[in-house]
C-alpha cells in the first residue's frame, strides 16, 4: 500500500472579515463559537503578578535611642506623597520607540523623478495626467498639470498613494 500524503489544511479564521478590522461574528458569539466558556481562563503569571507574590515589607523596625521612647519605631519604606495636584496630568503612553507621523522618513519610489507624468488615482482630478516636480518635506507630492489649459489640473499637492505611474517617459526640460 503505497502512502498518500495526507491534504495540508490551511488555517481560517471562525470569524470571517467582512471589512479590514470587521468580522462577521460579534465578541459574544466568537466566545460561543470558540467554546471559551468550556475552557479554563488561568492565563500564565505575568512578571508583575510574580513580584506581587514575592510581597515586599511595607515597614521597618527602627531602634530609637532615649530612655523614655520605647527602643523601637515602626516606620513605613513608601511614604505618602506631600503634594496631590488638584487636576490629572494626562501623561502620554510609552510607545516603545515609535515615531510620531512628523518624524517619519520619507521614501519616494525611485521610479518617480522630476518631470515624471503620473497619472491621478483619487479625487476629484482623477483620470488626469500631471507632472512631478518635487517633493515635500511633509511627505505629499507637488504636482502640475502637463498642460493647464487641457487637462485643467493647475499645480497642487497630492500623497503619493494617490498616482499611478506607468509606462510615461520623463518629459524633455
């Protein structure tokens, strides 16, 4: 008997996607779905939870000299602050190094040069042909039109997700 190869099953998901970030199935009936309600919710003990269980003392004892204090005091490690603001301060997350979108590096198709015709996918000059000439430090592309008075695209600043550039030589300078 000779072995067959048993069929490699790909993996989907329960809930499919309708939209990007929308499944089909609520939270609710994912947790039926998935049978959770079945299973133990013991998740495995986090770094914090283990310092907690190592329980550090809160006081210390500390001997006093003089005759009529009593020898020793009972003093806390963590005391209480002095000053409580009278409003939150809204602190910002830690965002483990990541940039803010003004800071990001700026990276152009190396396709895309000075003089490039490109054509606009979005908005509402779409289907027009403009030219490239620069791009900005924000990141947006400033464009013109190959010809003002036929394409009726006057020079504007678009995002490069929005143009299309096929087969259209450099224009001659």
């Amino acid at each position: 008997m000779a072995e067959e190869k048993k069929a490699v099953k790909r993996h989907a998901s329960r809930n499919p996607v309708l939209a990007r970030g929308i499944g089909r199935y609520s939270r609710s009936v994912m947790f039926t779905r998935r049978a959770l309600y079945k299973r133990k919710t013991k998740a495995p003990e986090t770094k914090i939870e283990k310092k907690l269980k190592e329980k550090i003392p809160a006081t210390v004892t500390k001997t006093v000299g003089g005759d009529k204090n009593g020898g020793t005091r009972v003093v806390k490690l963590r005391k209480m602050p002095r000053y409580y603001p009278t409003e939150d301060v809204a602190r910002k997350l830690l965002s483990h190094g990541k940039k803010p979108f003004s800071q990001h590096k700026r990276k152009l198709r190396a396709s895309i040069t000075p003089g490039t015709v490109l054509i606009l996918l979005t908005g509402r000059h779409r289907g027009k042909r403009v030219v490239f000439l620069k791009q900005l430090a924000s990141g947006l592309l400033l464009v013109t039109g190959k010809n003002v008075y036929t394409s009726k695209v006057h020079v504007m600043i678009m995002n490069e997700g929005i143009n299309k550039e096929k087969c259209y030589t450099k224009l001659a300078e």
